[in-house]
C-alpha cells in the first residue's frame, strides 16, 4: 500500500446508500505492547479476551452537543427577539492514540460544529474534550483530554495488510456502549464514495453500525489497523460493507492537525489519469500502470522539476504509483515546501526527478484557440467530429461537432496537434498514415496557447 514511507494518505461505485456511521442523526456517515499470541483456548475453541482486554481501555465514546437556530417561521407571531435554538446530541467513538499527550483520533462527521465534546472512557471517568483539528477531506479529527491512565493502541504496519487478515471492529454503536465485532479485510485500497476526498479506505465485513464513526479496527495482535468511519447501507445498519481509513493516513493527517490543526495540502500542478493496458498499447510508455500526466501548468512545481506531459509517474520516494489517486494522495499530504523524489518513465526511459511541492493553487483557466492563425486549408478530413487543417504553424484543429469523440477528449478550434500515439505530425500525410496503422488507441500531444496537454478519444 502506497504511503507507508511518506505517511500519506490517498474508486467504488456504491450500490445503495453510503451512511457514515455516527450516532445523534440517522445520516450515518457510518510505549509498544506485544499482545501477540496472548489468545486463551479450551479444546478447539479459541478467544480474543486476552488482546481485547488490553485494546479496549483505549477506544471510547464520543458525545457531542450542537445548537442549531430554528427558522424565524418557528416564532410565535408578534414575538421579538432572535430565534429560538434547538440542541441536539450525538455519540461516535474515538482511539486513544497518545497517552501522554491525551491525543484521540476521531471522525471529522463526529465533531463537526459541535459545541461540545465530551470522552467518555471504559472505566467510567467522562472528559471534556478540546478539538485540536479537524481534516473533513479524510474525515479525521484530533482530539484532546487531560488525564492521567489512558492507554493507547500501537499502529500496525499499513503496508502489510492484506485482504483476508482477521480484524476485530470496536466502538460504541447506537450509543448502547461499547462494542466488538469480528470479520475480515474484505479489500484493500477502496475510494470513490466521494471523489472530492482522499481516499484509500480498507473494506471491511466486520459489522459497522450507527456510532462505530471513530472507532477501532485492529488486528487480533491489539494493533490500529484503521479508524472506523462508513458503512454502505440501505438501512443505516451493518450489511457486511463497512469503511476504515488506514493508519498511515491517519498517521499523516494526524502529524498535520497537531502542528498546524488543519492540512496545509500540498500541489504538483499537474491533470492526470490512470494509465492502463490499453492505453499502453497506443503509448508505448514501458508500464501499464501509474499516474500519467496529461497537462502541467505553467509555473507549477511539476514545470519547475521538469515535468513533461506524457510522463507517467510510477514512483514517489521508493513506492509504487499504480493510479492517479495513489499520486494525488501522496502530494496532497507530503506538505507545503517537501520535496520529493518522483519516479517516471520518459520515452520508455526510467528516470527520476525532483519536486518540492507548493501550497494550494487555483486552476488556470485556458482560452480556447485563436482561429485566425489557421492561414491555409488544404485538406478537410474529419477527425472524428474534429476538422484538422494543414497550416504553416502545424496541424490545426478547426471546426468541431461538441458531441463528437474529439469533443469529448477536449480538443477545441485553434488547438495544434503535436503528436499521436508520441508520433509527430507535421502533415495530414503523418495523421492519416498513423490511422491507417488502425491503433487500438488514439493519444494526441497538443499545444493550447502557452501549454501543452496529452489527449486520449474515448
């Protein structure tokens, strides 16, 4: 799993309902110890007592009090004077992660605009809590308390999960108290549940219900393998698909939230995509895999490392980049002002480059082409819904149907096509000589204005 060296974070099509799981509204978003070997037995059977009875003291029970101002419709007519406000509670769960410190990490859906936070331990004392950050991207929040006797959880090692592992889910579900369950690792490495987040989550069978949000997976050596935060559920109960963010994420955004109580994200200022088999068929690359750079702004620390497009990522400080989301989450939680080693293949070459990343960005807008610089015409072949034209500056692109293919790969009127499948082109002689060879992928290099960009027609 990518992240165990940088501490960094990183799709699913969900089938039903996504719930995050915390109790109080039926939006669900649902010093080392060895514990290991410490299972007790009769016959055949066995138990997990022994490493439940170390790792539980250090999971516990979140409560939380919001306000919320009703509407001025809710006033009584003639009355003056502001709304009426109307309190609401909710519970989560939370690890105990520092015992010195008092550090406990949680749910960002937990806390959220709370007024107050309560932790409630196993051995009955109840603590107010002071919020020392909270990342809603990752849904992780950083928690503290001032007490004495807390025990906390050692972290597992992240890059030696593997599906199948035995793990056991702890929290406090619908705020009956606390609670433990058993499953497996169901997958590794799951996003797409929002596309807007990072996300790299472990799947788990173990049964997540209202309130498990916060809470503890462990391995059965008392070892955090995750924090417990989603479920997929028409219900709101457990249907055997639960969520848990790893512990190197939790680790890295931990490290944010405690010096700074936000993530500073970092960028590289580059678009890309998943390269895949198929698209390797067409480029040529030297991998079917990584993230591959399909445009780099202009002043960005991709520009400033040499970054190119058609460059395909498939390292960052010694571990491996299979996909774009790998990349995007090692860069958004490596910091403001990290430089990084990045591994690439150039022209089937393997090299490495250099990037210190920089903070958070806006997008460039890029103006469509300037249709005046198309000086000749001579020819006028349709480039799947796209009219190229021969010019003194290259291959133009000129008319264009938007519900063609070239349309929906981007292209626009005035865009220069540089290459296909990293053939040059100079002529409609090389652009339909390449067609002729029938590629089973088409990836065009193009120039807009002052930046260029890779292209593929779906």
């Amino acid at each position: 799993m990518l992240m165990t060296r940088l501490r960094k974070f990183a799709g699913i099509a969900a089938v039903g309902a996504l719930c995050l799981a915390s109790a109080g509204s039926y939006l669900v978003h649902a010093e080392e110890r060895d514990t290991s070997g410490r299972f007790s037995g009769n016959g055949h059977a066995q138990s997990l007592a022994p490493m439940l009875e170390t790792v539980t003291p250090a999971v516990v029970n979140i409560g939380v009090v919001r306000s919320q101002r009703m509407p001025e419709v809710f006033q009584f007519f003639g009355e003056s004077g502001e709304p009426p406000v109307r309190r609401s509670r909710g519970a989560g769960s939370g690890v105990v992660v520092d015992a010195e410190q008092g550090y406990i990490i949680s749910n960002h859906h937990v806390v959220a605009d709370a007024d107050t936070i309560t932790v409630g331990l196993q051995d009955g004392r109840v603590f107010e809590a002071e919020l020392i950050g909270s990342d809603e991207r990752t849904d992780i929040a950083l928690l503290q308390i001032e007490a004495d006797r807390l025990r906390d959880l050692p972290f597992a090692d992240a890059g030696n999960l593997r599906v199948g592992d035995y793990v056991v889910a702890i929290g406090n579900p619908f705020g009956i108290g606390q609670t433990v369950t058993q499953g497996i690792i169901s997958a590794l490495g799951r996003a797409g549940i929002n596309n807007e987040n990072y996300e790299d989550f472990i799947q788990t069978d173990a049964a997540i219900n209202v309130g498990n949000s916060g809470g503890a997976l462990v391995d059965f050596n008392g070892r955090l393998v995750g924090i417990n935060t989603a479920i997929i559920s028409g219900s709101g109960t457990n249907s055997g698909v639960g969520f848990a963010v790893p512990v190197d994420m939790v680790a890295a955004v931990m490290e944010h939230l405690e010096r700074d109580g936000e993530v500073r994200r970092g960028q590289l200022g580059v678009i890309i995509r998943d390269h895949t088999p198929i698209l390797e068929e067409g480029l040529g690359l030297g991998s079917g895999e990584g993230a591959l750079i399909t445009q780099v702004a202009p002043g960005s620390a991709a520009d400033r490392a040499g970054l190119q497009v058609s460059d395909l990522v498939i390292g960052i400080e010694g571990e491996t980049v299979t996909s774009s989301r790998d990349l995007r989450n090692a860069i958004g939680l490596a910091g403001v002002g990290r430089d990084l080693t990045l591994t690439i293949l150039r022209d089937g070459r393997e090299m490495e480059v250099e990037a210190t990343i920089l903070g958070d960005e806006p997008s460039r807008s890029v103006a469509d082409g300037d249709d005046n610089q198309n000086d000749r015409n001579l020819q006028d072949p349709r480039f799947f819904g796209a009219v190229l034209e021969e010019t003194s500056n290259g291959i133009m692109v000129g008319n264009l149907d938007n519900r063609s293919r070239a349309a929906a790969a981007g292209l626009r009127p005035g865009d220069r096509i540089l290459a296909i499948n990293r053939q040059s082109v100079e002529s409609l002689s090389d652009v339909n000589e390449i067609l002729n060879q029938d590629p089973g992928v088409i990836a065009l290099n193009v120039q807009r204005d002052d930046q260029q960009m890779l292209l593929i027609l779906p």
